[in-house]
C-alpha cells in the first residue's frame, strides 16, 4: 500500500504516516526505485502497537 492508502485506512495524513517513517515508529515493506514507500497494513498496526507499547513503559 502506499503512504496515502495507509492514511486514509488509519484516519491520519499522509504527512502524519511520513513523520512516522522518518521518526523510525513505521518502516516501510519496500521502497521502490523511485524511492516510493510500500507497506504492508497489518505490519504497520503492529509497529505502531508496538510503538505505544514502548512509550506506556517510560
């Protein structure tokens, strides 16, 4: 999926799943070779499951 689909299925902005990416909370699946992030929807809810995780515990 691109950075817009997982918006859009997340309820947040393109903008807010890129911030996501560059903070290191989300990794994309693949990038393709004109450097378009792909992810895959299932591994980025657990990322961001894991993510809330690691924050509740500091």
């Amino acid at each position: 999926m691109s950075s817009s689909e997982v918006a859009r299925e997340l309820g947040v902005t393109r903008q807010t799943v890129a911030r996501w990416v560059r903070q290191g909370i989300v990794t994309p699946a693949a990038v393709t070779a004109g450097g378009q992030a792909r992810f895959r929807l299932d591994e980025v809810k657990q990322q961001l499951r894991e993510h809330t995780l690691r924050q509740r515990e500091q």
